[in-house]
C-alpha cells in the first residue's frame, strides 16, 4: 500500500470558513472523501484507493490511500479507519448514493469496524442539486459545478476511464500510471474543497424565504417594518425609466435598476423571462423589467354591491348609482364590475403587491401602479426586485 500527503495551495480560504457553519463543527472535524474502484458494484469490484482532504497545523492537506493490488484493499480500509478516528464528518459528493454504501459493504467484507456507524455524513451534490435550474446547469456533476465555478483541474480523466489504467499499473507498477491514478483522485478531492463557493448560492436563495406573506398596499404610505422581518435578497441602489426601440423599431419602456447584493457571489448567475432580465456581477447585479404605459382595470370583488355604467364604462357602488336613471345602469356582474385606471405598471406573477390591476377578467397576468408611493420607497423597489428575480430564475 502507498500512502502519499501534500499540502494544497491556491484554497479560496474565505470559501471555506463557511464550511464549519454549513456542516456544523470545527473544520479540524471535517473530512472530505472521495474513493477510486474498478466498477459500480462492491460484490464484482476492488476498492483501490481512498482520497481525503482535512486541516492539519492550519493548512488544507489532501492524503492519499491507495492499494497496489486487489490484496491491498484491506489493508487500505483498515487504515483509513483508522486515520478517520480524528473526525466527526466526512464530506463528500454523492458519497450518500455510491461511496459509503460501496466502503460500507467492504468493512463488512473483511470484518472490519465500519468508521462510517460513528462519522456523520454531509453530500455536497444534495446541495448543489436544488441548485440546477437556477444556476443553468446541464446536469450536477462535480466536474459540471467545477465548470460554472470556472475551476480548472490538470486531470482530464473520469474514474471510469481509469479501471483499465489501474489494471495495467497491477501488471506494470508503472510510476507514470501510478501518477495518473494519483492526480484524478488528487484533483476530485481538491475539487470538493474548491466547490464551498457553490454554498454561497444555496444561502442567497435561502434569503428569498424574506419575502413579505401578505401583500404590499401601494395606495398607502409603505413601511419596511410593516412587512418584513430578515432582509431581503437584494437592495436597490439606482432606479430609472429607460425608453428604447425593440428589434421590430416599436418603442418601448422599461425600469432599470442597479442592485446591491449582500453575498459576493464567485460566478455570474443570469434569467431572461418574458422580457425580463437579470444578471450578478460579485456582489452587484442589474434588472431590466417592462414599464407599461397604459390603461388597466381593477375589479371589484364585491360586484353584487355596484352597478354598471355601460356608457361609461365603468362600475360605480349602489350608494351612488340611486342618483343615475335605471335607463343607463345595470347589475353588475364580475367580468364588468371594474374602474380603468391611466398610469405606469409594472408586472408581478404573485400578489406581492395590491391593488392589482387586469386587462380584463379572464386576464391571468397581474399588474400593480407604480404610483409615488411606490417610487419614493427603497424597500418597496427592493421588494419587486427580489420578486422579479425569484420568478425570473424559478426560486419558490
């Protein structure tokens, strides 16, 4: 058996400092783990060589178990079990599905003590899965989470490629296959420990949970502290209304805003839905969002107490249709029990904020006025903000 230690350099060490808050002990507790085998199932395949990464004297160190052969194996499990004894959680990605069930089964193989009954476990890829739609992923692959996090890594091999490298090396004892063994497991591990950013985002959308349960009254003063309670996912900083011309050279409107966010995020993470546009740079990001200039209805959900006007076009209260003739007034009726309204609006896909405003009835999109109200309050922008980016990149 070969037993190899190396002190890794170039860790994002502020990425890292949040791992003990995640996982929830002292990094000197935290191991991360990543194993290599000769196929999927523990009954037809050799456990060859277990990589780990731990804090040791303050510095993030990758050590390395591996087996020469298939008569190796136990004594690969056996230390590292008995290395592990230091720690309290193991680390890992998709571990929970392949890597401690395989390890598990082979403690029971050689009648070892399974490390895994006391080490609790934390899978990275449970984080990063929820994660997939809002961050554009085609699939949740450690190498895939490694891309979007722009991680470059020497091996270009995955563990499948490599059984019949690790068979040639059982025959050859070549260092250079040794080499190649050594460094994909090398860089998985080291990978893992680079992946802690991919955390940051879990926490950013966590805080989209901030938003107000009841709806925002626009046609009153806005409070923050009427509203909410933890902060929300992002602070307006600069809000404008642009004009411009589409791609067919009709004008349009539209309000910009610059915002602050509260986590500097390592990749840029962006939406496009139904005209509206989101992107982060760091800790900053911009919003595009349609500005409609136009005339909306907003509808009375107490028809049975109004009238229509069918030549105004308009419903009014039964107090105040007693002084209009019976000749120009009917019983209202939901569809038509309405008053139009001329003024700015913007969309929102949940009643974050009332009153909203329809087309018509059977409209299923839903507006508010962006009145003065609405413009002299930071929070109220805020607010939108962070309701527009929860629809436009999927976050319920």
């Amino acid at each position: 058996m070969i037993k190899t230690s190396e002190i890794i350099e170039g860790i994002n060490s502020s990425a890292l400092e949040m791992m003990p808050e995640i996982v929830g002990c002292p990094r000197e507790d935290i191991l991360f783990i990543d194993i290599e085998t000769t196929g999927l199932s523990p009954r037809n395949s050799d456990l060859y060589l277990i990589g780990t990464g731990f804090v040791e004297n303050g510095k993030w160190v990758v050590r390395q178990f591996f087996g020469e052969n298939a008569d190796d194996e136990e004594k690969v499990l056996s230390e590292f079990s008995d290395f592990s004894r230091s720690f309290a959680k193991v680390v890992h990605f998709n571990g929970d599905r392949f890597d401690i069930p395989f390890l598990q089964n082979k403690y029971q193989e050689h009648k070892l003590t399974d490390p895994f009954e006391r080490l609790e476990s934390f899978d990275l890829y449970k984080w990063v899965k929820p994660l997939k739609r809002q961050l554009g992923l085609p699939d949740c692959k450690q190498k895939t989470v490694e891309k979007f996090l722009k991680i470059d890594r020497e091996d270009k091999y995955d563990g499948g490629k490599l059984i019949a490298v690790y068979k040639d090396y059982e025959e050859s004892k070549s260092s250079e296959l040794l080499e190649l063994l050594l460094l994909h497991n090398f860089e998985d591990v080291k990978g893992m420990m680079r992946l802690a950013p991919i955390l940051l985002y879990a926490r950013f959308f966590k805080m989209f949970d901030n938003l107000p349960k009841v709806s925002v009254r626009t046609d009153e003063e806005i409070s923050e502290s009427d509203y909410v309670s933890g902060n929300l996912p992002v602070k307006a900083i600069k809000v404008q209304a642009n004009r411009y011309k589409d791609i067919d050279g009709q004008e349009k409107s539209e309000v910009f805003m610059k915002l602050a966010l509260p986590i500097e995020l390592p990749a840029s993470i962006s939406g496009n839905v139904e005209g509206c546009f989101f992107k982060t740079s760091g800790s900053e990001a911009t919003l595009r969002v349609p500005l409609y200039e136009t005339e909306l209805k907003y509808f009375y959900s107490n028809y049975k107490d109004y009238y229509y006007l069918p030549q105004e076009d308009m419903a009014i209260h039964k107090s105040l249709a007693t002084f209009v003739d019976k000749d120009f007034r009917e019983k209202a009726r939901p569809e038509n029990c309405y008053t139009k309204k001329q003024g700015q609006y913007l969309r929102e896909w949940d009643l974050v904020f009332t009153p909203f405003f329809k087309k018509d009835y059977e409209d299923k999109c839903f507006y508010f006025d962006l009145n003065e109200n609405m413009k002299k309050s930071r929070f109220a922008m805020s607010l939108y903000a962070s309701h527009a980016i929860a629809y436009i990149l999927g976050i319920y």
